[in-house]
C-alpha cells in the first residue's frame, strides 16, 4: 500500500465535535463511523450539494446545445459533418476523461481531481461563448467533456463516501440525487433558452447559443469560490492511504464526531489496501466483481442509448412528429423534464431505502417499453387524441427514467465496488456509458429520418436488453457494505 505523501484535504469551516471521543485504530473504523453515524454532518452536507453542483454543470454543458445547433450550423456554415464534429465533441471528451478521471480519483484523491476539473468548466464555457469559428467551438467543447468525463467518477465517490450506509439519506439515496439535479440542470437551460429568446431582439437571435453554453462558467465559478471553506477529502479514502490523522480531522470536521487516533502502540498492524492502478480496471472484470460490472454497464449503457434518444431528440419529436412550433416545443420540453423526469428522481431518492435500486429499477424499465411501444404504435398522429396520447408516452418514458434507470445506473456503478475501486469503477461505466450516449446522439436523426416514428421499435430495445439484464444477476447496492471488500478476503 502507498501512503500519503500529504495529509488530506479538511475544510476550514465545520461541526463543533462532541461528545466523547471515538478513537481509531484503522481504515475499517472510518468507513464504520460513517457508515453508523448518527452525529450532526451539516458540513458533509454541503460537501455532498458542492459534488451535486458537479453534476449540474456536466447535465447543463451536455444539454445546452440541444437548440444552439440549428443557429450555429447556420452561421459557421457547416456540412452535416462539421456539425456531427460540433455536437459530438463534447460526448468523446467525456469517453476520454472519464477513462482518465476514475483511475485519478483513486490515485490522488477526489478532493484534488474535484478541484481541477472545476477549471475545464470554466475556460471551455467562455472559450464556447466566443468561438470564431467551428473548429475552436469543437476543441472548447472537447474539453468541457473532458471535465464532464473527470467530474462523475470523483462526485459519485464524494456521494457514496459522506453519506451513512442506511436509513433515509443513506449512500443509495444520496447517489439517487445525481438524478435529479440532472434533471434541474435540463430545465435551467431550458428556462434560459426561454428567457432569452423572449427578450434578445430579433437582429441578436443568433447570440442565444453563445450565451446559453457561456453561462456554464459562472456554477463552476461559484464553485471554485467556496471550495477551500466547506470542500474535504474523503475521510475513508484517506485512511485508505494510511492518513489517520487527516481523517480523524474530517471526522470532526463534516459530522462533529470527537474521532482521535489511537497511539502507534495501540493500533493493529496496517493491512493493505489494493493500491491505485490501470490494472485495477481489469480487477472489474475479475470474481464477485464480474456480474456487477457486467450488470452496472448493461443497465448505463441501455439507459443511456434511450434516454439520449428520446430526451436530446426531445425538439424533434414535438417539433416534427408532433408538428409544433419553437415556442410550443420549448414550453412542452420544459414541462415534460419538470413534471415526470424530475418529479421521478425524487420519488426515486426518497422510496430507494425502502424499496432498494434493483426494483426502482426495474420499474423505470418497464414504464419506459411501455412508453417506447405505446410512441411507435400510435406512430405519427393524426389528431389531437393521438398527439395528447403521444405526449403522455414521452412523460411515462421521462417519469421512468427518473423512478428507475436515470437515478440506479449511477448507484449500481457506485456501490458495486469498494473504496479502492470506486473511481475506476464508475469511469469504465462513464466510458461506455458515454460511448453509448454518442452512438445514440449520431444514430438517432439518421435513424428518425429514415424510419419516422418507426425508430422507437428500435430504441425500445434499449429498456428491453436493461430488464433482461437485471433478471438475470439480481444484484442489490443498496444498505449493502461494499466498503468493507477493502478489508475482509470476500472481493478475492
């Protein structure tokens, strides 16, 4: 095992410790005190709202284009393969970064991954703003995926590892929320799009693009801001690295609990934890955790290709099989993502604890078939019924990504591996999640114009290939204590 070269990361402001000190003899006794807690943790909240703004900024930076693309095809002048170039960058700066975030967030820690990657955001949001031309608008969205990619293996480690193991707000729950802040960042961007297509003057209309994907710097900026105050390291992934003492200091710190460290006499000898290394994405694929990765990336990789589908192609739909105007297709888009999607990734946070990810899981599943099959059997409608039925599929489908899928890909890809697997587990999902997510983006308007209303037989075969995959390894995340595979022989 490496030890830390640097003690970790505590934030200047916290919990007054109470109460009689807990004392540490070793790792195993961080992750219990977390996982047990029932001490006051107002700072570990504000650590798990600052990993949620993480999230926010990569849903609003990979959904801001959605309406810019028409406006900036026309103004660069672009072929389909300038614009394929534009609107996918993003999408391979996201397979890149979360290949290279995971094995970070393990190697160096997630304070500090967490740190940088806020500095992607913020220089790719205003060299976006002022692109001169297509080619530095693809570079600018490259690397705000790169951030994107970075940023979802470090939050989900700060979600799982501040969050208790059970009860309401547990580790499940808490990862559950990634959803719908997801969500929330979707309807933002839509409420600016809304905004300012009200007020710019007509002559400026063109300006609305850059000022959508420019706004993305100024979260990250508050961000940046309040970092040092509030922002820790991971106390278990610190004690991981042998750094007692930093997370004993956390501990205080984010949930006021009086943790002290035994002296060197009174601990037990140092048991090795597995060290951060590439090779620990082949460990993935290796014993108990084979089924969970082929499960988490089953799940990620149909959720992603449907929603994408489906959610992205959201104007096109309403706009085209629907025949509506802008003005209609914006105020229906934002109303389906506030209504069902959003609505759905909280029921699916606060009935997680009880219910567990696999069943929510299954049930997201199976109202987004019915929705798929429902959209390509009334296929393009002929009347104001057929229309309203068509809307209400698409809300059933958002309603069942938020309840299911949408919130526990994320918790299966988190809680399916211990501490030390954590980062790269949840990159190797973000990779071929995102890889999935640009098949799906590119496939989508081919497969729209050559099939019409009949592409949703094809797309339903996403939340198919997801239910057979959870039928057949019935795996559940939720209470369970992975953490604890760091420590015993079970993950060998």
């Amino acid at each position: 095992m490496t030890l830390s070269t640097t003690p970790a990361h505590v934030a200047m402001a916290g919990n007054i410790p109470t109460g009689e000190p807990v004392i540490i003899r070793e790792a195993s006794d961080v992750s219990q005190l977390i996982n047990t807690s029932t001490h006051s943790r107002n700072n570990a909240r504000i650590v798990i709202g600052i990993a949620l703004g993480g999230v926010f900024l990569d849903a609003y930076d990979l959904g801001s284009l959605a309406f810019g693309m028409k406006d900036i095809t026309r103004e660069f002048g672009l072929s389909p393969g300038g614009a394929g170039m534009v609107a996918s960058a993003i999408a391979f700066g996201a397979i890149v970064g979360a290949l290279a975030g995971g094995y970070l967030t393990d190697k160096i820690g997630r304070y500090r991954v967490f740190m940088a990657d806020m500095f992607f955001f913020v220089v790719a949001a205003i060299a976006c703003a002022c692109a001169p031309n297509e080619y530095v608008l693809a570079g600018a969205r490259f690397v705000m995926g790169l951030g994107v990619g970075i940023d979802l293996p470090v939050a989900m480690a700060f979600l799982a590892e501040f969050s208790k193991l059970k009860g309401r707000g547990n580790k499940a729950s808490s990862i559950a929320m990634w959803c719908p802040t997801w969500y929330a960042a979707i309807s933002i961007s839509w409420l600016l799009v809304l905004f300012f297509y009200a007020v710019l003057p007509a002559e400026y209309a063109g300006w609305l693009w850059r000022i959508i994907l420019g706004f993305g710097a100024v979260p990250a900026l508050l961000i940046i801001a309040i970092r040092s105050r509030y922002m820790s390291e991971s106390p278990v992934w610190a004690a991981n690295q042998g750094d007692l003492q930093g997370a004993a200091a956390i501990l205080r710190n984010a949930w006021g609990i009086n943790a002290q460290v035994a002296a060197a006499s009174e601990r037990p000898p140092v048991k090795p934890v597995r060290a951060a290394s590439w090779r620990n994405y082949g460990e993935l694929l290796r014993g108990v955790y084979l089924r969970r990765t082929i499960l988490a990336t089953v799940t990620a990789v149909a959720s992603a290709f449907a929603y994408n589908a489906v959610a992205f192609g959201l104007p096109v739909i309403i706009s085209s099989f629907l025949a509506q105007s802008m003005l209609t297709t914006i105020l229906v888009s934002l109303a389906l993502n506030l209504l069902f999607a959003f609505t759905g990734g909280l029921l699916a946070v606060r009935l997680v604890p009880r219910f567990g990810a696999w069943k929510m899981t299954v049930l997201g599943y199976s109202f987004q078939l019915v929705a798929l099959v429902g959209l390509a059997l009334v296929g393009k409608p002929d009347s104001g019924a057929e229309a309203a039925l068509s809307v209400a599929m698409l809300a059933l489908f958002l309603l069942g990504q938020g309840v299911g899928p949408g919130s526990h890909t994320m918790t299966f890809a988190s809680l399916s591996y211990p501490t030390s697997l954590r980062g790269v587990g949840v990159g190797f999902n973000q990779t071929l999640m995102r890889a999935s997510s640009t098949v799906s983006l590119f496939m989508f308007p081919l497969l729209a114009a050559a099939l019409s209303t009949r592409v949703f037989w094809i797309i339903a075969l996403a939340p198919l290939a997801g239910l057979l995959a959870l039928l057949i390894v019935r795996w559940e995340p939720s209470g369970y204590d992975v953490d604890a595979e760091d420590f015993t022989s079970a993950s060998q």
